[in-house]
C-alpha cells in the first residue's frame, strides 16, 4: 500500500513535472512522447491496414491468405519483432535514429492485424441483401463501399482501431528496452535503479493512458453505433399505411 | 442527323437553346423509349455450372404487367437480373427497345431501371426519406429537391409523411414495403421489376399492397415485370402470366383470362389450381330468388351482380 502512495505522490509531486526535472521526468514528455508514437504507429497501421481491409471486405478477394497472414503476425512475441526490425533498422541507420525509426516500424506491423482484421470483416458483417440492393439501385462500387459499407461497418472498423492502439501503448512501453522514449522509460529506470516507486509510477501513468484512450475510443464507437441500433420507437403496425391508403382514394378499385 | 444538326445550331446560337430543346424534346416524343423488353435465346450458366436459364424467348411488352410465376428455383430471379445487368447473360441478348443491355453502361442501365425486391432491401442506416430520395440524389438531383420528391412519393404508395423521418427497421414489413416501391419509382423509370415484392407480408398486407400496385400501375403505365410464388397473385396483377415448369422452360403464356379458361396441358392446370374445386364455380337460385355463385364443394363464393344476370342471363344459364 505504501508503493501505491509514494507513486501517487511521485506522479502529483509537481516538481517531477517541471522542465528541468531529472531523468525519467518530466513526466509531460514523456506522456507527450508515448501519445506520439501511438499516434504515429497505429496512424501508419490505418492507412495501410484500412484501404486494404476495405478491399478484401469489399471484394471477397485475398481474404484467406490476408486471414493466415495476419493471424501469424498476431502470433509473433512483441518484443522480438521489435530488436529485429531495431537490428535491421541499425544497418542502415545511425543508432539514435535507428531506435526510434526501428520501433516505429515494429509498432506498425504489430498494429496492423487488428485494423486490418476490423475493416475486413465489418465490411463483411453488412447484410448481403442492403448492398445487393444498393447495387441495383445504381451505386458504383465505391458509393457502395463509402455510402452503404463503411457506415454500416464503422463500429466495427474503429473497434480494430480501438484494438490497434491499445497494442501499440502496451508494446510502446516495453520498446524503451530498444532505445525508445515514452512512458516505459520511467518503468526501466525504476527498474535500472531498484526505485519501485518510479517503477510503479511509470506502470500506473502507462494504464491511465491506456484506459483513457479506450475510454475515447469506446465513446467514438458508440457514438456511430447508435444510428445503427434498434430504437425502441413504437411501430403503429399498419395502422397509418391502411390510413394513407384510404386517404389516397383505395375506393377506386 | 436532325438532332445533330439542332446540337450545333443550339452551339452557335446559344440563346436559341431552350426553345430548340423543347422542341426537339416534341420531337422526341413520337417515338419515346417505349421500354418493351425482349429475350432472344437467353442463356445463364453460372460459374458454379448451374445453368439457371437455358435458350429462353420471351417479349413483356410496354407499360404493362408481366408476371412470371413458376416454382422455386426455376430462373425467375435470374431472369429478372439480367434485365438491370445484375446477372449478364451468358449466351443470347437481352434487349430494351431494341437496344442491347450489354451495351449499356451497367450503373446508368440500372438507375433508369426501378427494382424492389423481397425484404425490401432499403439502407438501414438512413431514414426513409433518404432511401427513397436515393436514386435522384445519385443522378444529380439537389437534395433538397429529391426529398421533396420523395414526400410526394410517400403519399403515392399511401404511407404518412411522419414516417419520413424514421429507420426502415421502425417501420412494419408493409410499411417498408411500401418505401421499396418509392424508392423505385423516385427515378421515374418506365421499367420496374419486382421480385415478390409482398412475398413476406401477411395476407391481408398483400392484398393490400397489390390493389395498391393496380393502382399506381393504372395512373404510371410502367412497364412491370413482377415476379411471384403465388398465382392468385399473377392473376390479380397480370396483364400477361408466363408460367414456368421445371428447368426454366415456358409451360404457357397468356392473359390471365386465357390461362384459367384453356390451360396448356396437366402442369398448368394443377398450378393454377383449375383441377380444385374452388375454381369451378357455378350459378344456383337462392331461396328469395336472387343467384348466387357457389363453388365445387357447395361453398357459396358470391352473388351474380344484377346488372350481370340481365344482361348476360342467356349466356350463363
Ligand atoms: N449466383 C449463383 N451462382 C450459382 N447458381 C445460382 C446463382 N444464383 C442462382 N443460382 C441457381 O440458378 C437457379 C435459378 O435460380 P433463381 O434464383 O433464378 O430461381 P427462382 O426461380 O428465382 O427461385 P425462387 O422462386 O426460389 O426465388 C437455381 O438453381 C439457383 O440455385
Ligand atoms: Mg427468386
């Protein structure tokens, strides 16, 4: 109970929060860096992941091999890829830039199944019979896919965005073993000086974040679900149409 | 020639335009797309191997009511699909006034094209007068316009305008039925094509909606090419019923009338249900001496019109 408090007072001493705070603070930063990279790798992801989702789920094309090639790239240990493509990235760059680049990468590819996985197969979830008709109603394809698919499917396509990002938080953590910045830094210097308060802090300020932007997410989702869920408006069976039948002179007949 | 030599004119004149294009839009209408639709020895062979419709004839004339009935799985829907070039034909061609649907731009094809089909198949997330106001709105129509239209719309197939506002899952079976055949018409197109359109409704809804339909269909003249299991229906819509046996061939083709009074062969007559006793119906004087009509198991199935027995007396008795 003690390390929870001296945690907590590590994260709300201001002073860990000051600019010219030691190493791992400022704790801003390095809250701001985590954001970052989230933001850029699970941004790269999306626009890999998405158009081609859309076109699988769209076309029903490739979608086997997209299926076993995604479901290893799920299977592979985070922390492996991630020195691997580092290791790589080392070749070819200089080692501060290779770290960060390297992670980049590595945080992408590992984002990637889940948007993937949600574009597909919310595409696919959309009845048959609403984009049949669509169809012969005289969209184009792409008025099928941005006018019928994709808002029937959104819910689904941001829940593996959702899914994406809290992969790339978690994993962005462990990837300060590789050079990286972010909130994992506070974890590994806690670690590195035995200080279990920082430690402790670094993995409260990482499971904040991670609640508060599945908590974001979960508000996004819901919000364009709602158009799409079952209302509870009362249905006057055929009560009105009978009416405005009559109305409109049934009697002819 | 003659409008190409009016299109230059109107380029070199241009204030001359308006009158020259309702002019020439006069001119047009003489001989106005008449949307006849004709089958020349149409054949579909899916993918899988399936042959859906083998070396099939067959001309639906214009603004009026083809009905095709037959037993599941006979081509009707197949047939129907390659009139909006949702199925292509394999072999044969599939002709609207002359011109070849192959020829035609796939998207434009259908847009001119109204089709309704089972479960009505209207975009869930969009209220009802969106789904209806669609079709405009894909060709151009300001959307403010196209809902206007599609108000109007609602009134013509008898639904209430506060309906405009909800989901298509808020409303009945009937009633988005009902959006379906609005949807259709909102591009005002002179082919529309029904696949048991009231196939889901109960039977009271159907009847409703089918007196509806004669309705619509007597103020619009489009031509209709409506598909169903049910031959009480054909009879009530059809102006030509095409009954198909097994296998996608024409067992007979006639006006209702034609049909029940000379049935091709055994195959029809048990379809159609001539051979039941609900069919045959005869005329017996009622005790207070008016007539009544009764059907092969003595049911009484109504009573001769006044105005039928006076001037039709001979014939019947
Ligand atoms: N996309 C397809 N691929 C393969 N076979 C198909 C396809 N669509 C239809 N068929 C087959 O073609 C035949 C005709 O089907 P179709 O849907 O035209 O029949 P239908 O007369 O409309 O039947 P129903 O009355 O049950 O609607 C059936 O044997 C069906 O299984
Ligand atoms: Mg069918």
């Amino acid at each position: 109970m003690n390390f929870l408090l001296d945690a907590l007072a590590y994260i709300f001493d201001p002073a860990n929060w000051a600019a010219n705070a030691t190493s791992p603070a400022p704790l801003g930063d390095r809250i701001l860096e985590h954001l970052e990279y989230t933001a850029i790798a699970a941004g790269a992801a999306t626009l890999i992941a998405l158009p081609l989702g859309f076109y699988i789920g769209h076309t029903g094309k490739g979608r086997q091999a997209v299926i076993g090639v995604t479901g290893a790239m799920r299977a592979l240990p985070a922390l492996g890829v991630l020195y691997f493509v580092t290791m790589v990235a080392g070749y070819q760059l200089p080692f501060l830039v290779a770290a960060t680049v390297g992670s980049l990468i590595a945080l992408t590819l590992l984002a990637i199944p889940s948007v993937l996985a949600g574009a597909y197969s919310g595409l696919e979830s959309v009845d048959r019979q609403t984009i049949d008709a669509a169809r012969a109603n005289g969209m184009t394809e792409m008025q099928i896919l941005l006018r019928v698919e994709i808002p029937l499917s959104l819910p689904l396509i941001i829940g593996g965005i959702r899914a994406a990002v809290l992969q790339v938080v978690a994993t962005a953590t462990i990837a300060s073993f590789a050079g990286l910045g972010g909130l994992g830094r506070v974890i590994a210097s806690g670690i590195g000086l035995n200080d279990f308060t920082v430690l402790l802090a670094g993995a409260l300020l990482v499971t904040a974040l991670a609640l508060l932007l599945d908590a974001v997410f979960a508000l996004i989702q819901k919000v364009t679900a709602v158009r799409l869920e079952a209302d509870d408006t009362p249905v006057a069976e055929e009560a009105s149409a009978a009416a405005g039948a009559a109305a409109s002179g049934r009697g002819s007949e | 020639m003659l409008s190409r030599a009016a299109g230059v004119t109107t380029r070199l004149i241009p204030h001359m335009a308006p009158p020259l294009a309702s002019w020439i839009a006069l001119d047009k209408s003489k001989d106005e797309p008449t949307a006849m639709i004709e089958f020349r020895s149409v054949t579909k062979k899916f993918p899988d191997g399936t042959v859906a419709v083998d070396d099939f004839s067959l001309t639906m004339p214009s603004h009026e009511t083809t009905v095709l009935v037959g037993s599941s799985g006979c081509g009707k829907t197949t047939i129907l699909r390659m009139i909006n070039r949702m199925v292509d034909a394999t072999a044969g061609q599939v002709l609207i006034d002359g011109e070849d649907v192959a020829n035609r731009d796939k998207v434009q094809l259908r847009r001119s094209i109204g089709y309704v089909l089972q479960a009505a198949g209207l975009l869930p997330h969009r209220h009802v007068v969106d789904n209806v106001a669609t079709v405009p709105i894909l060709n151009g129509t300001p959307k403010a316009q196209a809902r206007e239209d599609a108000l109007e719309l609602l009134d013509k197939v008898g639904l209430d305008r506060s309906l405009a506002h909800r989901y298509p899952r808020q409303l009945s079976g009937g009633q988005q039925q009902r959006v379906g055949v609005a949807r259709a018409l909102a591009s005002d197109p002179n082919i529309l094509l029904m696949d048991e359109p009231f196939g889901a409704v109960d039977p009271i809804v159907r009847a409703d909606l089918q007196a509806e339909l004669g309705r619509l269909q007597s103020e619009l003249g489009k031509t209709i090419v409506f598909v169903t299991h049910d031959i009480e229906e054909a009879f009530a819509l059809a102006d030509t019923v095409v009954i198909f046996r097994k296998g996608g061939k024409i067992a007979q083709k006639g006006t209702p009338a034609e049909i029940l009074a000379n049935p091709a062969d055994e195959f029809v007559e048990t379809f159609i249900g001539a051979d039941k006793a609900r069919r045959r119906l005869r005329l017996e004087q009622a005790a207070e001496g008016g007539t009544i009509v009764v059907d092969g198991d003595g049911r009484v199935a109504g009573v001769l019109d006044d105005d039928a027995r006076s001037t039709r007396g001979d014939a019947v008795s």
